[in-house]
C-alpha cells in the first residue's frame, strides 16, 4: 500500500501573539500561513499572527483572538512552566488572576485556546485541500515551546494540544530551533555555517525572549543540536508598550490616566506601536506626539496630544536592550567556558539568526555593543634596503591594539578561503608622523581613527 502524501502543520504558540502555517510535504512544498482572523468589526486579511487571548462566560470559552474584548485572559501560557516566570511582572499576577476567575486548570485554559486556533487551521486547509484531507493525508503537527521550559512543561503542552483535538503526530520543537532551521536555510552561500560552528539564537516574542546555543551537526540538509542551556526571561517587545504606558502615566498624573476610557488607551498605545515603536531611527532630538482622549484638562483636541522627546524612546529601548543583551553575553561565556569553536558573536549580531519580534532600532542597539579586538605592529629594519618579508631582519618598533564595531565588519565583503570556511576582510591603513623626538603611530579604519599610540626616540646609551 502506497505511503499517503502528508500535510505538516506548524504552529508558533506564543506568549502575546501566536501563528498556524501548513505545507503538503510534496513537490514544491508551498508554505501557506493562515493570515485572516475574524475582528469585532471584520476580518484582517493580512495578518500572520492573531493574539495568544481567550474569554470566558462562566466556564464557557465565548471569544478568541482579535474578539476576546471582554476580559480577556492573555499571558495564559507562561503559567504551564510554575515558578519559572516572576510573579511581580503585572501580565502574570493579571493571568493568575483570570485563572482563578474561570475555575479551570491552565491546562484546559490552553486547550480550549490551541482548539480554537486548529479550527482556523482546519478551515484554512479544507478550502485548498478539500473537506476530507485529515482522511487523505497524514497530518504532522510541529507546535513551538520556549527552551527554558522544563520537561513537566513540555509534557503538559503535549497533553493539552492532544487534549484540544490536533492530530495525534505531534512533535514540540523549542522557538530558538524553529528560528534558527529557518532563517539559516534562507541565508545566502557565503554566510553559512560549517560543519561544527557553534552559534546562539536569540529568540525575542511579544512577552519572553529565549536563548540557546546550538552545534552544526549536518550541512546538507542542515541539522542542529543542542548545545547549552537554553535561558530566557521576560523582556519581549511588549514590554516597551509597557515603559511607555507608564512614562505617559506618569506625564498626565495617575489619577488623571486611571479615570481615561480603556478604548482612548488602547488606542494610544496602538499609535505607540505602529507609528513610532517601529518606525523609531534613534534620533534623540525629534519630539514625537500620541493622542490620549480625555489627557487634558478641555475639549480642546491639541490638549489631549502628549509630545515625547526621543530621548525618553531612547531609554525605554536602552532599557530592554540591556536586559536582552545579558542574557546573550551569559550564554556566550557559557560556550567559551565549555572551549566550542563558537562563532556565537557573528550570530549573536542578527548576521545569520534574525532577531525575532525586535524593532530595527532594537537590533542595530544589540548589534552595536560586540567588537572585535585586532593588533597591527610596526617593524623597522636597520639594513638599506627594505626586507622582503618580515623575518629578514625586521624588528618590533611598536604594537598598537584596536578595536572595531561587529556590525561594521558584518557589512564587508566575504570571501571562502581554501579550507573551504568563510572570512571577511577587514581593511585599516596605519599612518606615522613623526613629532621632534616622537614617532606617531595611528590606525584608520573607513576613514576613522580607531587607535593611536606613540614612540619615543631615545639614543642608545651604549
């Protein structure tokens, strides 16, 4: 008997936001995402995500994603790992809060949730594939979970998807993984890793961002193990939607922001997300403005625009870039201190792994604090002629060390050496003047000092 065509589905079941996508594992294998999800007032036919939230009458769940308007319960997910998350973070005491409320499990929580989202799914694939498929094809389902989860976690997300009706072929695949198996396949031939390169993916959702360490165990196709100690903490974008909310709150008063309609807050917060979070360059000096209904003390419209210095964005970035960037430095003294071969700084600059869920701004700021540390050294020679190479006769006069910015040697050109791995070129000119009785010795990188030191001339006493 023939081996029946499959259909692998594939869902990113995320803390705030989360996703379904498919594919017939046949031919050309085309990816299809499911990007139409019902709202209070239509449908949002072009959005690959729809929100990780759910609301309940009674015990009853009543509305999902972009309708669950009424109480929602979000932040669900991060209470399948206990202990893991910090209960002071206000969306997990709100998630602990609503679970007490619906007098359910999480687990069950979580099934009526991920019931839904197959559901989406199901009605997506019989429109291509016909209303039979599920006796047609095998179904394969791929479903994320963060890296730090425990085993026990992992066990009851198991439990809850097959408890929620998907198909009974489930495989759970950390989010770091998914990442890294799809943006590496998607990189060009020069910036592939070789055969047992070690790197870091850094794996940043709207609620958590999770690390993990990972080696090149095949190339072709491309296969990767694990490697550390995966680790995360709750730092994901969502969390410069709330160091804003709080700087407006503390512009207008709290009580002032306390008494304003949730729906003038929302949509604050929206224009937060759409028309400066993203598009924000790091411009210190611009002013920014969002519109509060009900922030001033008139009817007039001017009162209720707040202006926001770009300074102010600058730190509620630079806050959860610091946050961000420790984790990824921990994992990388984790990989020194086992002695891998990491190339963990390349990826650790968004070069081969994306950084999911960040702003540009967000990732240029990560990828600005790594460099690389070079020595050039000056030789001299006493014989009249210059020496063809350094051994004949060439002495040390001086050694300068420098350093430049990853993301600037990320920029250069690739070249594959004959070893067969890859390198960049990395160009400076050394330029020396000399002062009286002082030879200067500078180092220019694109036309940048980037290192400077100075000789003294001494007669030799003897």
């Amino acid at each position: 008997m023939a081996k029946r065509a499959e259909i692998v589905i594939g869902i990113d079941f995320g803390t705030t936001f989360s996703g379904l996508s498919w594919a017939v594992n046949l031919g050309e294998k085309k990816v299809s995402v499911v990007n139409s999800w019902e709202t209070l007032t239509s449908f949002r036919p072009t959005n690959d995500k729809v929100p990780t939230q759910i609301s309940y009458t009674g015990n009853e769940p009543t509305s999902y994603g972009y309708t669950a308007n009424k109480k929602p319960f979000k932040w669900f997910k991060v209470l399948l790992q206990q202990g893991h998350y910090s209960e002071g973070v206000k969306d997990v005491r709100a998630a602990q809060d609503s679970l007490l409320e619906v007098s359910k499990s999480i687990d069950e929580v979580v099934s009526d949730y991920l019931r839904w989202l197959w559901g989406r799914g199901k009605e997506d694939i019989s429109r291509k594939q016909g209303s039979n498929f599920e006796g047609e094809y095998e179904c394969r389902v791929v479903l994320t979970v963060p890296a730090v989860w425990s085993p026990v976690a992992k066990d009851r997300t198991l439990k809850a998807a097959k408890k929620a009706g998907l198909p009974s072929n489930i495989k759970l695949v950390t989010e770091p993984e998914a990442a890294a198996l799809a943006t590496l396949k998607e990189v060009s031939s020069e910036e592939r890793l070789n055969l047992g390169d070690v790197f870091i993916v850094c794996d940043a959702g709207g609620g958590t961002v999770d690390l993990i360490s990972y080696m090149v165990t095949e190339t072709s196709p491309l296969q990767i193990r694990e490697c550390g100690v995966g680790e995360g903490g709750l730092c994901g974008s969502i969390f410069l939607d709330l160091a804003f909310e709080n700087f407006i709150k503390t512009k207008v008063g709290e009580l002032k922001y306390n008494s304003i309609q949730e729906r003038h807050k929302k949509k604050m917060l929206d224009e937060f997300e759409n028309q400066i979070k993203w598009n924000f360059e790091g411009d210190a000096k611009r002013l920014y403005s969002v519109e509060l209904r009900g922030a001033g003390d008139d009817q007039e419209e001017d009162e209720d625009l707040i202006e926001v210095e770009g300074g102010t964005i600058c730190s509620i970035f630079d806050d959860v870039c610091r946050r961000i960037d420790a984790l990824v430095e921990n994992q990388m003294e984790q990989i020194k201190a086992e002695g891998r071969n990491t190339k963990g700084e390349e990826i650790r600059n968004g070069r081969v792994v994306g950084w999911k869920g960040f702003t540009p701004i967000l990732e240029r700021k990560l990828m600005s604090t790594k460099t690389h540390s070079f020595t050039r050294t000056l030789y001299y020679s006493e014989h009249k002629a210059a020496p063809r190479r350094r051994l004949d006769g060439a002495i040390p006069l001086a050694t300068i060390s420098f350093e430049i910015d990853t993301a600037k040697i990320l920029k250069l050109k690739r070249r594959k050496g004959a070893d067969g791995n890859t390198w960049i070129d990395v160009h400076s000119n050394a330029e020396i003047k000399l002062h009286n009785a002082d030879l200067g010795f500078n180092v220019f990188f694109e036309g940048e000092s980037v290192g400077y030191t100075q000789v003294e001339y001494k007669e030799d006493s003897g």
